[in-house]
C-alpha cells in the first residue's frame, strides 16, 4: 500500500470550514477576511498520473549491493508539479531521501523487479506515466545470503539483465500517454530518438551526464523534449522544479488535444 497526505487542494477546503473564517458565515466573527480560493482548487483535472523516481538497487549480498547516482530530484519534482496541474498522482520511487510530495501517492520500492511490479499494477488505470527511475539494467545473478568476506582474495559475480519496465508496459498501452527519460554520456538525441521508437514511447526527456550543474544529484539540468509527432524543444539549463512545471504543461496541453480530437 502506498502512502499519502492529503492533497493541498483539499487541505485549503477543510481549513476554511474548521477555521475562523466559517464562522464569517454563520455571523459569530465579524470583522474577519474571507479566505482566498487556492489556485490549485480552480485547477482541477481528471488526469492520473503515475511517476517512478530514483535509483534501484540490486544486491550482491545483504549489505553490498549495484545502484547509481540517481537521487529522485527529476521525479519528485515532477510529482509536485503535476499535484499542483490538479493532477492525481502515483509515485513509484527507490530508495531516496525525501518525504513523499504533499498530494502525492507515495509507493516505495528498492528493486527493479519490485518497481516493475508496482508499476504494472497502477499502468491501467494512469492516463499518463512519466518513467523517470534511474533502473538498474543488470542485477547479480545470484544473491549471496551471507556478507561475502573481504578476505576472499577474489570474486567474480555473473550478472543478468532486469525486467525493461518501459518495453514491458508499453506492449499493452491502450488509451494511456508514456513518457521516458535518457541520461545518456554522448550522442544523446541519437540514443533518445532510437529509445523513443524501439519502447513505442509518445515522449522522451534526454540529458546529458556528467556535466557541471546537470543530471543526476544537481538541482539543475538541460534536457531535450522530443515527442513521437515529431515535436522537438530544449528546456534549460535551469532548476528541475521548472522543467517539471514546463514538461507537466506540455504533456497536459497534449493530452487535453487527444481527449478533444
């Protein structure tokens, strides 16, 4: 089960009606303000989104395990900014250091294989699914159940590939709009155009890694926005609270063009 806090819309409706300002209403508290409508709560809309954030791991044994540098700061980003689209969001994150987003639902999960299950079970009934997880693309093939020793002079570990939760889910998309992320080291538009068509994806947000003020743990990024149509735009360098609130916008602009047509 996930966690939740209630979404901000609905905080500002119970304050008003648990506060001082109701009482306006029934003419015991003269003198005090109206409350002001919250902008979120003219804001509402009927898209589900459902996020992934984070790093998995994968575990040689119980205390050593393969992961990345990811730190969940695109995904949850994105997550407040489509709470306050007015969206419903799910969000599937790995091991980070944040507390889930006010208004969000919060499903953490530390494996890719855990993350492909949670993801599966919330796929049909999002509208969107933004696939931001940095997933781990090779686990152990075998955990050990023990610590390995240190005085093992050597250790050779054979890995196998994980579940492509994109590829997966994709088989079987039906009315719901997919979004993936590429981080990619050189070359990225190449890479995240072949992405965009080999996993059927209607969007793709590719960065580069590994520079200054950009990708994984900085607070701000430079990335590109290509679409299946075609669509091509640069977002940045600025903070990734900003490309989260200009790739909600273009993604909930797009969609409200597809319920309409």
């Amino acid at each position: 089960m996930g966690k939740t806090r209630l979404n901000p819309r609905l905080r500002k409706v119970f304050s008003f009606f648990t506060g001082s300002e109701f009482c306006c209403l029934l003419g015991c508290c003269s003198g005090m303000r109206w409350p002001k409508v919250h902008p979120l709560m003219s804001n509402a809309s009927s898209i589900r989104c459902l996020i992934t954030a984070g790093p998995t791991r994968e575990f040689l044994d119980p205390v050593r395990f393969i992961s990345n540098p990811s730190t969940g700061k695109m995904g949850f980003a994105l997550a407040e900014a489509a709470v306050d689209a007015g969206w419903t969001v799910d969000l599937v994150s790995g091991p980070v250091a944040f507390e889930e987003p006010d208004g969000a639902i919060l499903y953490p999960v530390v494996t890719a294989e855990e993350m492909y299950h949670q993801v599966d079970a919330l796929f049909d009934a999002c509208d969107i699914l933004i696939m931001t997880a940095a997933v781990s693309d090779f686990r152990p093939k075998e955990q050990l159940s023990q610590k390995a020793k240190k005085e093992v002079a050597d250790m050779t570990v054979e890995f196998e590939r994980t579940i492509d939760i994109l590829k997966t889910v994709t088989e079987r998309k039906a009315h719901q709009t997919v979004v993936g992320f590429a981080a990619e080291t050189h070359d990225v538009e190449a890479y995240a155009r072949k992405k965009l068509e080999s996993k059927r994806l209607d969007w793709i947000v590719a960065n580069e890694v590994g520079q200054a003020g950009a990708g994984f743990a900085a607070d701000t990024n430079e990335v590109l926005l290509i679409g299946a149509d075609g669509s091509f735009r640069k977002i940045g360098p600025t903070t990734k609270s900003a490309i989260a609130i200009e790739l909600i916008q273009v993604l909930g602009e797009a969609r409200a063009i597809v319920s309409y047509s």
